[in-house]
C-alpha cells in the first residue's frame, strides 16, 4: 500500500498501526526486554503517535521487534524515483530514504538488544 503524502513514492507501513495484541511474543522469551532509554527515545521519536508501540517499548514486549521489521522497508518503486528527480524533488527524496536508514538502524539496534539479552 503507497501513501499519498506528498510524493507518493514510499510504502508507509507504520500508517498500519497494528494492535499488540496481533503480534505473538517471541515463544523462546519468558523474561521481558530491558530497552535502553536512547533506544525507546529514538524508537518513540520515530513513530511518534503509535501508542501500542509506546507501551510494548515500556513494557520490554518483543513485538517491538517484529514492528520495526515490518517497517524498516521504504518500499521506493522506480518510476517513482525517476519522476521525483525528473520534477527536482531531490529533498524530498532524500527525506524519505533518510527515514528509511533511520528504521534499519533501529531495527538493527533492536536485533543486537535481543541477541544481547539472550538467556544462558
């Protein structure tokens, strides 16, 4: 699904906005997640309305994880791209692949956390 601010070119999965509730827990993970306060600032920075997202952060809920997963992907589509600079919307542009390394660095943070947080 693309959204249709104003370029039209990304594919915004975070408007999904999903419910805790519909993502499981990782089934190996008993103990919650101990995120890091520059971890939940930045995650909550960068969705800043998505409030199951809030409290699974607060909370140590591994679904965080499967949320910055589904996320992390920009989704640019070619005839996009090209049209963009074709109509210098080069900032633009650049905004938008700036969000997208900013949620696969998250993403990549929340995955080193996890494997950090490991039992035995």
């Amino acid at each position: 699904m693309y959204f249709e601010s104003p370029s039209s070119l990304v594919d915004d999965s975070a408007s999904r906005h999903l419910k805790v509730e519909e993502h499981a827990e990782h089934p190996k993970r008993k103990i919650p997640m101990k995120y890091p306060k520059e971890f939940v600032d930045a995650v909550k920075a960068e969705f800043p309305g998505w409030q199951d997202l809030h409290m699974a952060l607060d909370t140590g809920r591994t679904v965080v994880g499967q949320y910055l997963d589904d996320n992390r992907s920009g989704g640019f589509r070619p005839e996009h791209l090209v049209k963009m600079i074709d109509e210098g919307r080069v900032a633009e542009l650049k905004a938008e692949a700036e969000k997208q390394i900013r949620r696969i660095k998250l993403y990549s943070q929340w995955c080193k956390l996890y494997e950090a947080q490991q039992p035995g």
